[in-house]
C-alpha cells in the first residue's frame, strides 16, 4: 500500500521588533523635570522682595492720666426728694437753679435724660442746619469733625431737654408752695452729679495710690432720688483748664525735662490735643504735667483718660527692619574723585606699576560713588580696590592710600535683577520698621523693590522676582 507523502511547512519563529511609546518618553521626561524643579526649589535659597512705599511712623506712649480741675461741691439744705432743673454737663450761671427739694417725688413727663424727648420745630430746625453743614463740609481726612458735630448736637438737645424740664418744674413747684425747696447755683459753672471725692485732691499732695484705677469708686447722683441734709449732690466745673497727671519713669522724664509743649491723643475719643507740658517730682517720684485749656466740658464726668503722648511723628520711606544691613567702604577725600576724558564716567585716578618696564603710571579706573557728603567726600565698595591701593590727586602728585573703612547703613535694590547696595538714613523707628529719608542722591525712591532680608545676599549677586 502506498502511502501518501506529507508536505510539512516550515515555520520559523522571528523576534518581533518593540515600537517605542512616546507618551511613556513624555510622561518619564515631565516626571524628572518636576523631580529636579521640586528639588531646587527645596535646596535653594529662597529671596523675597519687598516694595519701598512712603508712610509715616508715630513715636508714641501710652499712659493712665488722672484728671484734676477745679471743682466746687454743694450739698443738700434740706432732706428730700431732688429734682434736677438741668441735665448732667449742663452750662449754669450764677443764681440759676439747680435743683428742687420735696418731701415726695415730683411727678414730671420729663424727669430723667433717658426718657422720650420730642424737640420742638426750632429745636429741630438748628439739628437740621448742623447736619447739612457737616454734610457738605466733611472730609474723611478729619474725620475729628465727627465728635465736634456730635458736641454740637447733644448741646443743642440737652439745651431744649432742660427748658422742658424748669417749666414742668416750675409749675409742680408754683402747685405745691412752700413744701418745696429750690437751691440756686453759687457760681457758674459746669454742672457734673457724680462725685468721687477727687474733688480736693491738690498737685502737691499727689502719690501713686491715686493714680490706681482698681480701687476707683464714684457715685452718680439720680434725678428723684432722696437725699439727706448736709449729703453731697452735685459739684461745679467752675474753670475752662483742666489739667492731665501721668506717672513717669526717671528716664522718661529726664528725655522730656526740655519739652513744654507736647501733641496729645485721647483714647476715649481719638482727639488729638496740644498741651503745655512740665515735670514733677514729689516725694521721689515723677510725673507729667499736661495742662489743657479747652475742651474741657467734654471730660467734665471723667477721673482718668488713657492718654498718648506723641513724640515723635516722621514721614518719608518706610521700610521693614530686616532689610537693612551695614557695609564697610572707603572713605575719599572730594579732591581725588576724578572723571574720564569724555567726562562720561566718575571714578579715580590709581597708580598701577607697568610690567614690561617696571615703572608706575596714572590710570583711570572708573568706581561706583555708593554715598557722597556735604563736603564731597565719597564712599567706594572695597570689593572694587585691592587694599592698600594708592589714589592719585588728579592734576597732583600727591597720593591717598585706600586704608580705613567706614560702615554705611544700606539695602540691597534688586530694581535690575541684582543686588545693589542703596544707602539709607534713618529718621525714625518702630519695633518692625524705619521711615529713611526720600529724595536724596545715592538712595531709594518710592515704589524701589528691595531685599526683604538683606542677610541673605551679596552685593551683585542675581535675584528673581
């Protein structure tokens, strides 16, 4: 039997050649860029900037003050009920009265400041004008004129809220005849009903007991309260000066033993106020004497202020501490500072010693004048002049050798990209920032991008913003 033949195929089996994946080539290559951007941000040395703006810097202190002025007491004739003809802070004229004394509480619509108050179309029509002239004259640059409308208005009610008062006094009082006793003001006067027994206290006698808020006590007199015969119920303001006693340490007073005049802040209402100044020393202590004479009704109720005194007031280049560094330089006197032929640059002549022959000539080196005196005097980087280098007096023989250093105090302008020394003179100072002079040569100017830490650079090196 035959049999047929196979045909076998061959097969051979080949390596298949491996396509290349270009998003994987992508992906690999961003992941080691954000590998090694991550790094150097982690490693380098991070520089923050900051933008030179103007602003002003107040030098002040803040003090408890205690208040004496000069204050009358008067007290009651008679036992009773007292009703007041005026509010509290109410201006009153000798022989005016003051109050009313029955042996039962009066029975009036307008008794107390707290009660409804309806002014009357007079009344009214001044509110009317004071606002309309505050509206069309306020500046939000005195904003003070807020409080002297404020005055003007509560005068103005408090004026209308006593008329109202005398005249429903006066017919309860014309009713009920002699049971009635009515006291006159023995001068004129503020009219104040809280009393703290301060009243007597004398400059001389003052001691640091008196100034000790927390064992402070006053008591306010109110409308329709019963009082004894003899009792204390209402004193008089019956000057305009009013004077302010702060406590000083001797270092304080011995910097303001010159002053006599001194600008002021109330805390109660942000005024500021001139007032003459002295100091005091009594029985080892000192303190400060501010004597004002006006505005004096507008405290008339207080014992003690919180009370600034503003020492010092600067404006120019403010500018955070941290940024100011001291750099050394040489100083050169104004008759070495010399020009090149084109009179393009500035800089100095120096005396540098030929190589071929040996011998010493004149050269011109042109220099960074980093702060130049009244008398012309400049300041050259020691990083610019091998030390010991010998200057040459232009048109002299005579010759100035780079030697002693002075210190500058500066900031690092990085306007350019790099670090660049500006000088600086302080005018003033607070715990986080200087005010430094504006306009001067060789200095800052507003809106200038300076190192915020000037610590962490060198003169020239770059910086990014």
């Amino acid at each position: 039997m035959a049999f047929g033949r196979k045909n076998f195929a061959k097969i051979s089996q080949y390596k298949t050649r491996q396509e290349m994946n270009i998003g994987i080539l992508i992906f690999t290559l961003i992941l080691i860029y954000l590998i090694v951007t991550i790094f150097t941000y982690a490693t380098s040395k991070r520089i923050s900037t900051y933008e030179v703006r103007r602003g002003s810097i107040v030098r002040d202190n803040s003090y408890n003050g205690l208040i004496l002025r000069q204050e009358v007491t008067a007290a009651a004739e008679s036992k009773g009920y007292i009703s007041f003809f005026r509010n509290e802070n109410s201006k009153v004229k000798k022989g005016s009265n003051i109050y009313a004394i029955s042996p039962m509480r009066l029975d009036t619509e307008v008794s107390t400041e707290t009660e409804a108050f309806t002014p009357g179309d007079e009344v009214q029509k001044k509110l009317t004008l004071k606002t309309q002239n505050f509206n069309e004259n306020f500046s939000p640059q005195k904003f003070s004129s807020v409080y002297t409308l404020k005055k003007e208005m509560t005068e103005i009610l408090s004026d209308a809220s006593n008329q109202s008062k005398m005249m429903q006094l006066d017919t309860l009082i014309a009713q009920n005849g002699g049971n009635i006793h009515v006291s006159q003001s023995a001068s004129d006067g503020i009219l104040v009903r809280t009393i703290d027994g301060y009243e007597n206290v004398s400059e001389g006698a003052l001691k640091a007991e008196d100034f000790d808020r927390t064992s402070y006590s006053a008591v306010r007199l109110e409308d329709q309260a019963e009082v004894q015969a003899g009792e204390i119920v209402y004193k008089l303001v019956t000057g305009e000066e009013w004077t302010v006693y702060i406590q000083l340490d001797k270092g304080t007073a011995e910097e303001l033993a010159d002053t006599t005049y001194i600008k002021t802040r109330i805390d109660k209402d942000n005024e500021t106020v001139w007032a003459d100044f002295s100091i005091l020393q009594i029985d080892g202590s000192y303190y400060g004497k501010l004597v004002f004479d006006n505005s004096m009704i507008r405290y008339a109720e207080d014992r003690f202020l919180n009370i600034e005194l503003i020492l010092e007031q600067e404006s120019g280049l403010k500018i955070p501490k941290s940024a100011v560094i001291e750099k050394e330089f040489y100083v050169v006197p104004a008759e070495y500072l010399a020009s090149n032929k084109s009179g393009t640059a500035q800089g100095v002549m120096i005396e540098k010693k030929n190589d071929e022959d040996g011998t010493v000539e004149s050269v011109f080196q042109a220099a960074d004048i980093y702060y130049m005196t009244e008398d012309g005097d400049f300041y050259l980087n020691p990083d610019d002049f091998p030390h010991h280098t010998s200057l040459l007096k232009p048109g002299s023989s005579e010759t100035f050798l780079l030697r002693e250093k002075k210190k500058l105090p500066g900031v690092y302008n990085v306007n350019q990209g790099y670090a660049v020394f500006r000088r600086v003179l302080i005018l003033c100072e607070n715990a986080d920032y200087y005010i430094v002079e504006e306009g001067t040569s060789y200095s800052l100017s507003n809106y200038d991008h300076i190192v915020l830490d000037g610590n962490m650079v060198e003169a020239s090196e770059v910086v990014f913003q």
